[in-house]
C-alpha cells in the first residue's frame, strides 16, 4: 500500500521520503497536565486561573511516579521527536520539604531531569500563576498589592532559572511560557493600569540575567476565562505589542480568540515579524474547551502554513488540552498523533498549489486542493508507524493498563 501511495504522490510532484524524515525529525512539546487533570504535586488548592476540567474518568496520576509511568506509555505509543512540557507546579520535592512557588529551585526539579534524560527528551517549562493562595482576586503579576505582585515576580525569576538548567542539562533549549490568568469578570473602570503593571512586573523578570540561546521566553495571550469575561490583561494586542517591543517570542494558542478568528491565518504574519513563533495546539469546541486534539481541519491548517512557510524550525509545537472524561493516556496518544498526522498531511501538499494561485488559477487550484483530500495520506501515515516501531492500535495497550493499573487507582 505505501509503494502505490508514494507513486501516487510522486506523480503530483510529493516525495513521501522526504516527507517521512521530515516528520521524524520535527519535535512535538507534549504538555505533562493532561495526565493529572492539570492539579500538580505542589498545593491542594483546586484548579483557578478560569481555565475547567470537566469529567471524572477513573485513574488520573496522583503521585510523579504515577504520572512519569502514565507519561512513558504514551510516548511508547506515539512516533516521532518529543519534548516534556512541565508546569511549575509539578515540583518535586524531597523528604517533604516544601518550597513556595517564589522559593522554588533546580533541585526540585531533579527527578525531571533524570526522567528526561532516561526517555531522551528535552523540557520546556512553564511558571504556574493559578491555583494557588497568593492569586488574590484573580491577580497575579498585574496585581495592584504589591507583595502579590512581588511574590509573583519572583517566581518568573526563579523559572527563567530552572528553565536554563534544564537547557543545560539536557544540551537542548527550554521554551519557557508565560501565561497569566488576569482579568476581571465583569467591566472593569480601569484597563490600562492592570496592564502597565503586569508590563513591569515581566521586564522585571526578564531582568535577570539567562542565555537567549538556551531559553525562549514565550507570552501567551488570551480572549477571556471562566470568570474573567469581560476583560483579559495579557489581551492579544498586549502581547503582540510586549513580544515585539522586548525582543521574545509570542505564543498563540488557538482557544484563546474569538471563535471565527484562525490562528492558521495569523501564523504567516507572525512569522514575517518574529524569528520564533510558538504554538499551543488544542481544540477549543465554542469557547476554550481544551478538548483534545484531532485531526481536524483547523490543524491541519495549522500545520500546512508552517511547512508552506518552510518553517518547521521557527515554530515551538506544544500540545495544550486536558479531557478528564475519557481515558488520559489515550487522550495524550490521541492528540499528539493528529498534531503528527496534520504535519504529515501538510508536508504531502503539492508546491505547485502555489504558482496555481500565482498565476491567478483559482479553477484549477479547487479542483487540485479536493484531489488531495482523498489521496493515500493514511497508507503513509502506517508506513511511518512501521518505521518507527508503534502500532497502528494503540487502544488495546492502553485498554490492558487501565485494567491492571490505572483500575487499582481509588
Ligand atoms: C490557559 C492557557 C495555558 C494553560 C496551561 C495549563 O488558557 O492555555 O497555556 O492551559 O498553562
Ligand atoms: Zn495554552
């Protein structure tokens, strides 16, 4: 079957082979919170910051070894390069000596550090400003009390920290997010100083000395949260404005607009102003679900503007959702293949769509685009499985784990 798919290919101008080596080598950050509900080891506090999981599914991760063993089946199961996207929050700490988020340090993170270097992974990080007693009124860098706003601060710094010892630990650069829940729920009187403050406190964060070649620091924008609808202090424009002005990169996460507005049509812009754009890719279903990621039209849009733009090597791919209703390894599973499959599909797109739009040929350019649609991809997509030794089903391992291990969970 893929010896016909790749004829089939080569003759509208695709090289499968290149596709594949392609594929293998592009890095995917898989985010380590669809595992545990997004809860993290370091406070009993629920879930804040107007971000929801919904769904009670049995045998979420309660301890890191649950998580790591949870984490290493679904990197068993799915192909290609991966990257392990941790939150502060997932702290590790030693002998029960606990350390706030303001105090927090490499060694707590240790245990991270051999998990990684034992599965050949590289870390991105990312400080955690929800779900925690010093998020006061929903604030947390833009605060107008100085010792939240302070506290807050420094947790930036100490992340900037652990983020460049995890660059140097795994001799790969750490993409290190900033996202902030802020916002207020109904009209604020006063958006402008909400937003100089969480301006400050960012330059003061970045203010400490680390190795841009080592860490990328990325700003995360968004539309509004559960509970914070009427206004959002890290906006889009906030963002863009502070990314472009401070020389990092911005991240877009395509639940976090309005839901006609595509992050596929924004990522040529971005990349036309930016040296690295960052994705978090997720599923937004009519307002920021974070269901899990499919293989759907908008990710496979998605993908097609990084490869038509040749720029595989400029955009940082993080996976962002949390479903606690269905099983979550096979959620993780699940959404990283179609992150995969949306790439493969992508780089099986004929260059020659474009001189047809060059040229004007609007006619030909349909009729070229639907032909695509039902080519082969799937028959290339399991020679890949092959190659890489996973199986096409991966639900029946899952489905065995949850009956040993993930059932014995109360
Ligand atoms: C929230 C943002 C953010 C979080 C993670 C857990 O809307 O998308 O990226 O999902 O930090
Ligand atoms: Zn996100």
């Amino acid at each position: 079957m893929y010896n016909k798919a790749k004829e089939m290919y080569a003759r509208i101008g695709v090289d499968t082979e290149k596709a594949l080596e392609t594929l293998k080598n592009t890095t995917v950050s898989i985010h380590c919170w669809q595992g545990d509900d997004v809860v993290g080891f370091d406070s009993k506090e629920a879930l804040s910051g107007g971000i929801q999981t919904t769904g009670n599914y049995p045998g979420k991760a309660r301890t890191p070894g649950e998580l790591m063993a949870d984490y290493e089946l679904a990197m068993k199961l799915t192909p290609g390069k991966k990257k392990i996207n941790l939150h502060a929050s997932y702290a590790i700490f030693k002998d029960g000596v606990f350390a706030d988020r303001d105090a927090l340090k490499p060694e707590h993170f240790a245990v991270w550090v051999d998990f990684a270097k034992k599965n050949g992974l590289g870390i991105d990080f990312n400080p955690t400003y929800f779900s925690h007693p010093m998020v006061k009124d929903g604030l947390t860098l833009s605060s107008p009390d100085e010792e939240v706003r302070k506290f807050w601060v420094e947790h930036g710094k100490r992340c900037l920290e652990i983020s460049e010892y995890f660059a140097n630990e795994t001799g790969i650069p750490c993409v290190m997010n900033i996202w902030i829940p802020d916002g207020y729920k109904d009209i604020p009187a006063d958006r402008l100083s909400p937003r100089q403050r969480f301006a400050q406190s960012l330059d003061e964060i970045l203010s400490i000395p680390y190795d841009k070649t080592k860490v990328f620091v990325t700003l995360e924008s968004k539309v509004f949260g559960i509970g914070l609808e009427a206004y959002t202090v890290g906006s889009a424009e906030f963002c863009m404005n502070y990314v472009n002005t401070r020389h990092i990169t911005p991240l877009m996460d395509n639940g976090h607009y309005h839901p006609t507005e595509m992050v596929s049509d924004k990522i040529s812009s971005m990349l036309l102003f930016n040296e690295k754009v960052a994705l978090h890719v997720t599923r937004p279903m009519r307002w920021d679900s974070d269901h899990v990621v499919l293989f759907d039209d908008e990710t496979r849009e998605m993908m097609k503007e990084i490869v038509r733009a040749d720029a595989i090597d400029r955009v940082f791919i993080a996976t962002d959702y949390f479903d606690a209703s269905i099983n979550r390894i096979s959620a993780w599973v699940t959404g990283l293949r179609s992150v995969q499959k949306a790439l493969l599909y992508a780089l099986l797109e004929p260059a020659s769509l474009k001189a047809l739009q060059e040229r004007g040929d609007f006619t030909q350019l349909m009729v070229r685009q639907e032909e695509l649609k039902t080519m082969p991809m799937g028959a290339v997509w399991e020679e890949y499985l092959k190659r890489e030794g996973v199986t096409e089903d991966y639900y029946s391992e899952i489905k065995k784990y949850e009956d040993v291990v993930l059932k014995e969970r109360k």
